[in-house]
C-alpha cells in the first residue's frame, strides 16, 4: 500500500524477497502494513562504508522499535558489523547475498535472508518479554538452592533469573576484581561462583540479570568520604561517585551477563545539604548517571533497567528522590517500578480500603498510569511481589495476570527468598496465563 513518500511492506521473521529495486520494506516479528516513519538517512563516514563488488548490492535502512529509531543495534552483514547511533541508521555499498542478523541489548535478534532485491528497508526488533525471578546472594551460593531456580523456570513461564552483585550493604556478593572492592575488603566472606550460575543459566536458556546497588552504599561512603551525600549515600550529583559502581556494572557485563540492573539509583527521602532544592536538578543528576551507565554498557551488549518506587508512577512529581517517570525512563532500556502491594499498606490513594489485600487494583492502577509515561522505545517490565505474607496463590497470580495482561514481562521479588514461595501463582510453562 502507498503511505507518503515511498512503498511499504512489513514481513514476518527472516523473509526473501523479489521485488524490484527502489521498493522499501519493513522487516519485522508481525505481518501488517507499517507508517511511514520519515527518520532520515544517515550518510556514513567513508571508512564505514562498503565498496560495491560483483554479487553485492547496497542497502540502507533503519533499525527500529515499533517506530522509534534504535541506537546500538548491531548488524552482522557477512564478515562486517556496524552499530547504529541515535538515529538507528545504516547504510552498506556491499552486502553479499546471504543472512543478516540484526542485535541489540534487551530485544529479540532478527535475522533476515537478503537476495538483494531491495535497497532500502527498516528493520524492526521486538523487545524481549522477561518473567524473571530475583535470587539473593544467600540463596545464591547454595548449588541445590540454585537449582531450585532452574527447576522452577524450566516448570513454569519464567525464562530469566536475577541475581545480587552489590546490595544496599555495600558488600559485592561474588570475587569481583574490581580493584576499589578489593582494596576496601568490600566482598563478603561467602561469594557465589559468578562464573558457574552464569554457565548454569547460559546452559538452561535463560536470561541473565544482575543487580547492582548505586546510591546507598554505607561501605563506599566510609572508603570514598569525599561522595558523601549523607548518611549511607553516595552524592549523585558528584560525578565521582558513579565510577565505583559502573567499574562493578562493566565488569558483570564482561562476565557475561545480559542485563544490568541499577537499584537506588536515588537520592534519599531525608534531604541532606548537597540535595538539590529543584525536582529539575535531582532528576537530571540521576538521569546523568543513567546515560553514562548506557555509553558504557550497551557497546559491551548488555541492557541497562533500573528500578523506582512505584509512588512516581502515580503522580507527576519525583517524590524528592529523583525519579520522574518520563527522565527517567528516558535513559534506560527498561523501566521497572516496584509496585508491591504491600508497599501500598493502608495509602487512600487507590480509594480502596486496605490496599495490600488488593494486588490486582493496585498493579493495574500503577502500570496504567505508567505505560502512557514510560519514554518511547523504552520496556515497561514491573517488579511483583511473592511473599509469605500473603502466601494466598490468587494474591500472586493476581499481579502476574495484570502485567501479562498488558503485554508486560515482569521481575518477581519475594521477601523470603525461597522458591517454593516465588512458584506460588506461577504459570506453567507452555503459557501465558490465559485460560
């Protein structure tokens, strides 16, 4: 169908294609005709491009989410490999006939079968729908415990685990070589074998997370005394306090795991002298760390996500922590707001009486009035929550079928750390909770 300027077609996973030359299509998970999206094309540096030769052909495009262009996507065109910039642009002189995969931390790769056919096309990734499971340092370390995890992703619908480097302790949870750690005897005295879960996990098929404290950190603050912000945090304003745990943040990354996930990455409820008075200038510090963590990490293949309260999804203030949705999310791949109903114990917000005992009011309303929020491009995927507490199998299931509902992957937290809790509500494999 004819949609402004040009000609375009979407098609399902890899495809052949045998129109003419000067047609563009969209390569992408779905079948259905796609906008017209207008980004411009990016001309290339001479050193980046390709010569044509015989059997090659050019081609140039767009790498996409839905339609919002994707920086750090890497295409894989015969022996060469080129990453996007902001614009999630392309362009090669010579591209042999053959497969091209297209990467990028946080989504699905795409793998299209080029015959040369077409010069121009935008190729869209989809986002990776994660049900993970958090994994304690304590739990961690025990191989039978560990097992457990597997056993329960493998019974049921979750398909990633996630575990502690760093905590809000301070103590790195497994041998980390970042030098600063080992200086300041910041590893606890019963790491986890790092390198053994990861092959685990690699060896299942899942995905890995791992989360990393930023922010408070008693032991930085005693080791770095000039990042002082106050009490057991770090100063997000002063540059010099990201280092310690980015160093911690490359390094997981290095070692292999997927996603890196940033947690009291926030300026504390008291306010300290060094807290900005403006919601504007905590919210740019703290999205000023996020950005950077992204420059570093997304050229090494991970994802980045970090966590929030889930209060600022409910209103259009940072809650004077620095976390406004729209910044926020804004600097991440994925967005992940805590919204735990027991978090929410006796608040009038909701205007239900007891609010905790209500898990699937509470979630709906939190990530319906984040989801119009949440920056273009960027994943809703909420933290739930598990827990002895409530141990009733509806109170989890609840919450689950909410975010699956809506499209949404998911992190499950659950205050006891024990698998059998983290299973109850769990779906089996093989679904989505429908039915």
């Amino acid at each position: 169908m004819a949609l402004g300027r040009r000609t375009v077609l979407a098609l399902g996973g890899a495809a052949s294609l045998a129109l003419g030359a000067g047609v563009m299509f969209v390569v992408g998970p779905t079948m259905g005709a796609a906008p017209d999206t207008g980004h411009p094309r990016k001309d290339l540096p001479a050193e980046l491009r390709i010569e044509r030769s015989e059997r090659a052909f050019p081609l140039s495009g767009t790498v996409m989410a839905g339609d919002f262009p994707l920086d750090f996507a890497t295409m894989t065109v015969g022996t060469e490999s080129f990453t996007t910039d902001e614009t999630g642009a392309f362009s090669f002189d010579n591209v042999p006939l053959g497969t091209i995969t297209v990467s990028r931390p946080g989504f699905d790769d795409l793998e299209y079968e080029f015959d040369g056919a077409v010069s121009e096309m935008d190729l869209i990734l989809t986002p990776k729908i994660v049900r993970a499971v958090h994994i304690s340092s304590s739990w961690a370390t025990s191989d039978a415990k560990f097992q457990e995890f597997i056993d329960l992703a493998d019974a049921t619908t979750v398909n990633a685990l996630l575990l502690d480097a760093m905590g809000d302790d301070g103590f790195i949870d497994y041998a980390t070589e970042v030098q600063a750690a080992v200086d300041h005897h910041m590893i606890t005295e019963t790491p986890y074998d790092v390198k053994k879960r990861l092959q685990q996990m690699d060896e299942a098929g899942l995905y890995s997370i791992v989360r990393v404290s930023v922010f408070a950190n008693p032991l930085a603050v005693q080791a770095f005394p000039q990042y002082k912000l106050g009490g057991g945090f770090l100063d997000p304003g002063n540059p010099g306090s990201w280092e310690y745990p980015l160093d911690l943040a490359v390094e997981a990354c290095t070692l292999g795991f997927d996603e890196i996930n940033f947690d009291y990455i926030r300026y504390p409820s008291y306010t300290y002298s060094k807290t900005p008075k403006t919601m504007e200038g905590r919210v740019a510090n703290i999205s000023a760390f996020l950005e950077e963590a992204g420059q570093r990490l997304h050229p090494l293949g991970c994802a980045v996500s970090a966590n929030s309260f889930g209060g600022p999804t409910m209103e259009d203030r940072d809650y004077g922590i620095g976390q406004h949705v729209e910044e926020f999310s804004a600097a991440i791949d994925v967005y992940s707001p805590m919204t735990y109903p027991e978090l929410w114990a006796d608040s009038p917000i909701f205007g239900i009486s007891k609010p905790q005992y209500h898990p699937k009011e509470v979630v709906a309303a939190q990530l319906d009035a984040a989801l119009p929020r949440v920056a273009d491009g960027t994943v809703l995927r909420p933290w739930l929550q598990s827990s002895f507490y409530y141990p009733q199998t509806d109170w989890v299931m609840e919450q689950i079928q909410v975010a699956e509902d809506r499209g949404l992957g998911w992190i499950m937290w659950n205050s006891y750390d024990d698998p059998e809790a983290s299973a109850i509500g769990m779906f089996p494999a093989g679904t989505t909770g429908e039915g």
